[in-house]
C-alpha cells in the first residue's frame, strides 16, 4: 500500500492540476488571481492551525524567501497561461523537476539512483511528446518564455520548502509560505486594470480557488515531511496529464493520439521512477 506521504502528496498535484484551468476561468488578472487565491489559502490555513504559527525567525525568513520565488512561479505562470495553451505553459513550467534533480546531484552531492533518473527523464520525454499533437488555444512564445522562468523559480521553492517541512509544524509552515507568496505578489496590482474582483459572483469564484490553493499546498507539503524534493518533483509529472484531461472537458482543448501516448509515456516514466505504488524511504534530514 502506497505510504500516506506519498498519498497526500498525490492529492496536492491532483489538486494543483486545476490550477490552469482555473487561471484561465478567473475573473481578474493574472497578478490579480495568484494575489487572492494565496492570500484566502494563508487566511484558511491560519484557521486551520488555530492561530498557532510561530517559527523561529530565521525559519520564518527561509520560508519567505521561498513564498518571494513561489509569487514569481505563480504570477509568471498565470501571464503564461492566459498567453499560450495551457498544455505548453504546463509542460514547460513541469521543466522543475529536472532542475532539483540537477540541484540534488551536483551541487548537494545527492545520489538519487538511476531508476529515479531515468523514469523522471522519461517522464519529460512524454510530456514532451504530448506537446507535439495540435490542441486547441493560441500558442506564444512569449507565453512560453514566462512558463520556462516560472519553472526557474519552483525550484528555488521547493528546494527550501522540502528542508523546513522536516522539524517544523506543517501548517505554519504552509501559512507563512502563503502568506509570503501574497504579499509578494501584491505589487501587480500597479500594472493590472482588474485587481480586485467586481461582484458576489467574483469573490464566490476566488475563494473556491483559495480552498483549492488551501488543500493542494497542505497536502504537497505534508508529503514532503517523508519524501526528497526530487522525488515530490519528479511525481509532478502527473500534473501535465491531469491538466490536460480537466482541459478537454472544460476548455475543449482537444489532445491528438500522439499527446495520449505522451500521457501513458508520462505515467510509465513515474512506474520506473518508484514513485506510484511503492511506499518511500523517509528523507534524509536537511537542516
């Protein structure tokens, strides 16, 4: 039986894999939609851990740092999904992975073993091949460039946040992340025309969001407690698939045959990879 690490962590991608849907739903701008549905999550986390979220200050600092690059992930993502094909901007911002495996490897002198490595390079190669059919959506390159950069700063946060989830109390972590990650995101304000939401129907909508930004990130971290970072990234590769199932039937973005045989490469490149249907190791600690 899969460790419920691994389940909640699961649950936290399936959760994120709405996210672009959503992007492309919200009745504000792109700034605008990671602002509040950050701001509504850390109010509900705040709630949840009964106003109990005090970490030491330099845990509190690390973690902000992390919200300032998750702000950055969420705001470059969301102009990117509203710029090119929610399947592109997935993809490219699905880069991450490789990136903290590469981070892992060469510069913490992490051995992560092969079959790790290659079911995540596999992985990538089919999400990779799911771009190669058409779908429908207006790709830019533009929007492809903000994906690709995004990707950048998930690393970065991920990286930190994976570290301060071991030792420290989930939801204070998680509240102090998205509290952060708000208020980073704040200054779009200054050069977007639709900030604030307009009607009952507005906020109904951001806070539906915010549940969902609530649940998705308390579960990621919450498995990070027990798994690598690179492990958690590399089972992020499921997020592609589910966005493009959710996408076709909401947005009648339609795959081809060829973008289903990336999906099923994807879904192969995480069997090889161990991180479905095998219980983890726990993580070494990294403080």
């Amino acid at each position: 039986m899969p460790h419920p690490a691994l389940l909640a962590l699961f649950g936290g991608i399936v959760l994120s894999g709405l996210s672009p849907i959503l992007v492309r739903l919200s009745p504000v701008d792109p700034g605008a939609t990671a602002f509040w549905r950050l701001l509504m999550a850390a109010a509900l986390m705040l709630c949840f851990a009964r106003f109990s979220v005090r970490l030491p200050l330099r845990v509190v600092g690390a973690v902000g740092v992390a919200g300032f690059l998750l702000a950055g992930d969420l705001v470059l993502w969301n102009m990117a999904i509203v710029s090119t094909t929610v399947l592109e901007a997935t993809l490219l911002v699905m880069l991450y992975p490789l990136l903290v495996a590469a981070i892992e490897i060469f510069w913490l002198k992490r051995p992560l073993g092969w079959p790790l490595v290659a079911g995540g390079l596999i992985a990538f190669a089919g999400a990779a091949i799911m771009t190669l059919g058409p779908t429908a959506g207006q790709s830019s390159l533009y929007g492809n460039a903000l994906a690709l950069i995004a990707a950048f700063f998930y690393a970065g946060s991920l990286l930190i946040i994976a570290r301060y989830c071991r030792g420290h109390p989930i939801p204070a972590i998680t509240f102090w992340q998205m509290l952060s990650a708000a208020l980073f995101s704040l200054p779009t304000w200054a050069w977007e025309d639709h900030f604030i939401p307009r009607s009952a129907e507005d906020w109904r909508f951001m806070t539906i969001y915010g549940v969902v930004t609530f649940g998705g990130y308390l579960l990621i971290n919450v498995g990070l407690t027990r798994i690598a970072a690179s492990i958690a990234a590399i089972l992020g590769y499921a997020q592609p698939v589910i966005a493009t199932l959710i996408a076709y039937f909401l947005l009648a973005e339609m795959p081809s045959h060829v973008a289903m045989l990336g999906g099923a490469v994807v879904i192969a490149g995480l069997l090889l990879a161990g991180t479905v249907g095998r219980s983890p190791k726990p993580a070494a600690s990294e403080a």
